[in-house]
C-alpha cells in the first residue's frame, strides 16, 4: 500500500517544491493531507483485514419462559409459598451469585435450575427438620432483563417482556442510529458462552438474559 501512497505523495509536494518561491506553509498543508489519506488507508485495510466471524447458520433458542422448564438466573424474582404456612410466603430475587434467600433454609443455589427442579430443592431442604412433607409452589413473576448495545439510540438494560422481539427490544432502546447495520445482528444468549453473528431478523426472539448487539455498518 506505500508503494502506491509514496509517488501520490510526492504528486501532491511536488508543484509548491518546484515554485522559484517555496510556500512552507502550502507545503506543510499538503504533507498533512498526505498523512491523513495514509491514516485512512490503513484503518481501511485493517477492517478488511480482521473481518467479523460468519452468520450463524442456525440461530440458538431462546429461553423457554414456561413455568416449569424456565432455568433461573440472576435478576429473576420467584414468589414462593408453602401450602398450609402462611408464613413461609414472599417473592424473592435470584442473587448474582445463583443464590435464592429464604426463610429457615437460607441461601439456596438455583441459578440455571429450573423452576420445577427449584421446587424440589426447596420442598427437600425443608423436609430436613423443618416440616413433614411439604409441598412448595414456586412462579417467576418478573424476568431477568435482557441488554441491548451497539447501535441503537440508548444502549443498556431493559426489563424484559414476554414475547420480546428483536424490533421491539430496537424500539425500546430508542430505534437504531444511521450507522446501524440492518443485515445482521450478534447475538448472546443467557446461557451461552459468547455471541454469534445472526441475520437481524425483526421476528428474532430475544430471551430473559439475552445481550443484543446491533452492529455498525461500514459502508
């Protein structure tokens, strides 16, 4: 690429050197456009150079919501009851650390169980001294948010709701900026380890603990 930069340089140099009266400050000018046009070239060839990963060739799930099969996570409240002890009944919020604080029983570890298996956690640790046979219900009544960053009017995080969609979880952080790249999108969901470039189908449903990622078009 400097091969090519260097005689397009001395070009420009060239007619105020050759002039019987050298402007220095002409000369300085062009030298400096010069290396503005080199800067511009390189940040250019490095995108070239380190493109982003391919789309995606399915697109991964997102949670199931559903009472039973839901896997918790930090941020989820659960309002958990015990039939016949009016006592032992609250709504509880899942730790960052996994862990549910509950009466008599103290912090239990239910991040990525699900709802149902949760419940026999508790029914289980209950039966050890507290009470003879309980029977415990357990209902997320407010998901974890989901995040939304990139391109977008205001990037952070935004509560979740059932049904959520990738043009509403858009429209909630204040639509896309005129940088937004509206081909693809990245996406991470709650329980996977990194995100994955998707095509940035309007209909995508974005999950509890999903990140979103809308990407800056280039060109």
């Amino acid at each position: 690429m400097l091969g090519g930069f260097l005689p397009f340089a001395a070009e420009l140099i060239a007619p105020a050197a050759a002039s019987q009266k050298i402007d220095v400050g002409e000369s300085v000018s062009r030298l400096l456009t010069c290396l503005m046009l080199l800067v511009f070239g390189l940040g250019v060839a490095a995108c070239a150079a380190a493109p982003l990963p391919p789309l995606a060739g399915t697109v991964p799930p997102a949670a199931t919501v559903s009472s039973e099969s839901y896997r918790l996570g930090a941020g989820d409240k659960v309002r958990i009851a015990l039939y016949g002890d009016e006592s032992f009944k609250g709504e509880f919020e899942v730790a960052s650390d996994g862990t549910l604080s509950l009466p008599l029983i103290g912090a239990q570890p239910v991040g990525g169980l699900t709802v149902g298996d949760a419940r026999k956690l508790i029914e289980d640790k209950l039966a050890e001294g507290f009470y003879r046979d309980p029977r415990v219900s357990a209902e997320v009544i407010n998901f974890r948010p989901f995040y939304i960053l990139g391109e977008v009017s205001r990037p952070g995080t935004y509560p979740y709701v059932s049904g959520l969609t990738l043009s509403q979880a858009v429209a909630i952080a204040g639509g896309y900026t005129y940088r937004a790249n509206m081909r693809e999108v990245a996406l991470k969901r709650a329980a996977a380890n990194g995100e994955v470039r998707v095509a940035a189908d309007q209909a995508l449903e974005v999950g509890p603990g999903d990140t979103v990622r809308i990407l800056e078009r280039f060109f």
